[in-house]
C-alpha cells in the first residue's frame, strides 16, 4: 500500500472515530489492564449500565457538547432527559427520597461520573454538580424540602446548582470572607450577595446557597425564579463547554424559614461534606479522562508510522504507556477506596479522598499534554479542515485543567493529606 493510501486509510478511520454522529471509538483497554478487585457487584453492575449508556447517548454528541459555544440553548437538554430517564440521577440516592437504594452509593456515583468523563467532562460535571452537590445537600433537608426539591431534580424535572465560591472566598469559606448573607425575620429569611462560577446556575431551578449568619454559616435553598434573584450570562470557558457556569445575585431575596437545611450554624459542615463527596466525583473524572486518553494514544501508537516502524515499537513510548497504564490503575483504585470508605458511613474518608482527587487529576492533566504530543499537529487540531477528522486528546487537553482547580484546589488537598500526617497543631 502506498503511503498516501496510507494515509488516506488513516484519516478515514479518524474521520469515523470521532464523527459526533457515530458511535465508534478505539477500543477500551481498561477491561484487559484493570482487574477490579474493589468494587462490589451492585457498583460492577451500575459500571456496566452507565458504560452501555454512554456508548450510546453520551458518545454520539460528546464532540458537539465539548466544542459549542457556552450558552442556555446549548446546554445538552436532550442528553440531561435521557439521564434522567434512564435513572442515573437516582443512582446515589436512597429510595425513601425516590433512589436505588443501592449497598454501594458512593461508590456506584463515582463509577458512573468516570464513565460519563470518558466521553465527555462537561457531562460529568453536570452530573456531579446536579446529585453529588445540590442532590446531597438536600439529603438534610426536611421531607417537605426533600418532596419539592430533591424528588423532582431526581426525575430531571428540577435542575440544581449548588454555591459556596464567591469573587473572593473560594478556598477560603471562613464566616469574614463570605459576602452573601442571610438575615433571619420573624416569619422568613431575607438573602443578599453574589455568588460566582456558579454551576448549572444558568439552567437551575434552584441553588444550594452558603450563606453567612451572624458569626456562623448557614445553607439555604432559594429559587432561582425568586424576585431579587438575577443570574449572569454563562461565562467563557477554556474548556468544559458544555458545564455551564455564571454568577448568581441576591438583591434582598425573601426565603421561607422551611428552606433552611440541616439547623442553622450548620451551613459549612455541610458544605465541607458535600464537598468531600464531591471530590471523590472529580477524582473519577480524571481517571475517565485519563482514560479516555490512553486509549485513542494506544491506538494512535499502534496505526501512526514514523521511519517505516509504528510508533509503539519506540521505547519512549512503550515506557509512558507502561507508566500510564500504573498510575490509572492507581487512581481508579484511589477513588473507589474513598468512596467505600464513605459507604461504610465515614463521612468524612480523608486522607483517601484528597489523595484520590490530588493524584487522579493531576494525572489527567499530564496525560492529556502527552496525549496531545502522540497526536502531534493533530493533537493540536479540534478538527481537520481537509476532511473534518477530529481528535478527543485536545478536548481533554482543554477540559482536564479546571479538575485541578474547582472543588478544592489539588493544594489544598495536599494540606488536608499533611494535616493527616501532621496533626492542626502544626499544619494550622
């Protein structure tokens, strides 16, 4: 064969791997590589559920959701209702609210959330934000909270958003550094401040708000349709294009005494449990996307040519995929530990799940450069003009850095693994 057939041979396959209108994609290596040993029967079966989901929602507008514009008409509304459809909000919930009831919760949440990232981050974050966030909060409401927010969001009738950053207090959700306030009247609960990178906050029906009082924290439940409430237009984002988020302004907002979750003062024990779980979530999504990496990079080693010779007979590369390969099976192992650990009711399963999130996005950033590097001038390209071929490693390029960041900066996870080992006397 000629090396313009050659050639031709390849771009035609890329063109039908990464069409959004097909469903193909290079074959899963996690299945020959990781033997899972940890996860429970209920958790193998969700995995296997969600995988065979993806394959067929989430895969054919992967590309679409990670290129279009933010923006309310672009938010994957379709792809939300199928979830819902398909029961996956109800996945990490209990049945007395509308939930599973599944042994393993946590565990099976982070096990779909890594499934959902291997084809598309942006989902996962929904994902994460709408059950591990807002979800979860509601868990300490009253059943009155429960039947108006937390059994429809499980329906997808709801969407939630869930808010704690503010311009200047993100890392830092100490009672002096917070703005938004809630003021307690006799007969309801006047809200003002401003929230920021906020979550679904643009398609929400409502938000799980950190708010201050007095000298303590509170979280509340407010509408988002509530006179005084105004949200801001989706921010522009270097990746994660179809995970919305935007600023949310409280202009003395009136909220009933009843959307108070748990008891007053315990807005940010709260915050920091949701929290937790939801940096396990984060974790399993750099383990997807880590993932989803190494399995177009393995393909692309083995069909690419470079001096007559694929470029997988290079040791270079047979030494990073072999170091890959470890460290995904690390992190996945990482990630299910912290969430087990959570299901045998510690609520708090430290320092696992700041080694998971710490370690598992770390390696997905790298990976998605080394990716990009396979690729080369096609790593670097979202789409060919020539023939419309496309390539996952830039997508992932661009989405896996913000898992660094959001949800507890992979800095401060490596002072909650000092603290572990150090004790608060020392590490503050």
């Amino acid at each position: 064969m000629s090396d313009n057939a050659c050639l031709q041979k390849r771009a035609d396959y890329w063109r039908r791997t990464m069409s959004s209108e097909l469903q193909s994609f290079p074959e899963r290596s996690m299945d020959s590589l990781y033997h899972d040993m940890l996860s429970p029967e209920d958790v193998l079966s969700i995995r296997s559920e969600v995988r065979a989901f993806c394959d067929k929602k989430v895969a054919p507008v992967a590309w679409d959701i990670g290129h279009r514009e933010e923006s309310v008409e672009n938010f994957p509304r379709e792809l939300f209702k199928a979830m819902a459809e398909a029961g996956l909000f109800r996945i990490p919930f209990d049945t007395d609210c509308g939930g599973r009831g599944l042994p393993h919760p946590a565990a099976a949440t982070a096990v779909t959330i890594e499934e959902l990232s291997y084809y598309s981050n942006s989902v996962a974050a929904i994902f994460d934000v709408h059950c591990i966030l807002a979800g979860h909060a509601l868990t300490y409401g009253s059943e009155e909270l429960k039947s108006k927010y937390l059994e429809p969001l499980l329906a997808g009738e709801k969407i939630g958003s869930f808010a704690t950053s503010e311009a200047e207090a993100s890392t830092d959700l100490s009672v002096d550094s917070l703005v938004t306030e809630a003021v307690f009247k006799d007969d309801h609960i006047v809200v003002s401040g401003h929230k920021r990178w906020i979550t679904n906050s643009p398609v929400a029906s409502f938000v799980i708000l950190l708010c201050k009082d007095g000298d303590r924290m509170t979280e509340v439940v407010v509408d988002l349709d509530s006179p005084g409430v105004r949200v801001g237009q989706p921010d522009k984002k270097m990746g994660n294009h179809g995970q919305l988020t935007a600023d949310i302004h409280f202009d003395a907002v009136k909220v009933p005494l009843t959307n108070v979750l748990g008891k007053r003062g315990d807005g940010l024990k709260i915050a920091l449990q949701v929290l937790t779980y939801g940096r396990i979530g984060i974790a399993a999504t750099g383990v997807g996307m880590a993932q989803s990496v190494f399995d177009h990079s393995a393909f692309r080693l083995k069909s690419r040519r470079a001096f007559k010779r694929p470029l997988g007979s290079f040791q270079h590369w047979q030494f990073l995929m072999a170091d890959r390969a470890t460290q995904i099976e690390n992190a996945r192992s990482l990630y299910l530990k912290a969430a087990l650990r959570m299901d045998s009711g510690v609520a708090f399963p430290e320092p696992e799940a700041a080694m998971a999130k710490a370690y598992a996005t770390d390696l997905a950033c790298s990976f998605a450069r080394d990716g990009v590097q396979i690729f080369g001038g096609y790593g670097f390209t979202s789409e060919l003009a020539e023939d419309g071929s496309r390539y996952k490693v830039e997508e992932v390029y661009r989405d896996s850095k913000i898992a660094e960041i959001y949800e507890g900066t992979n800095e401060i996870q490596k002072w909650v693994i000092a603290r572990t080992i150090f004790g608060k006397e020392i590490t503050g």
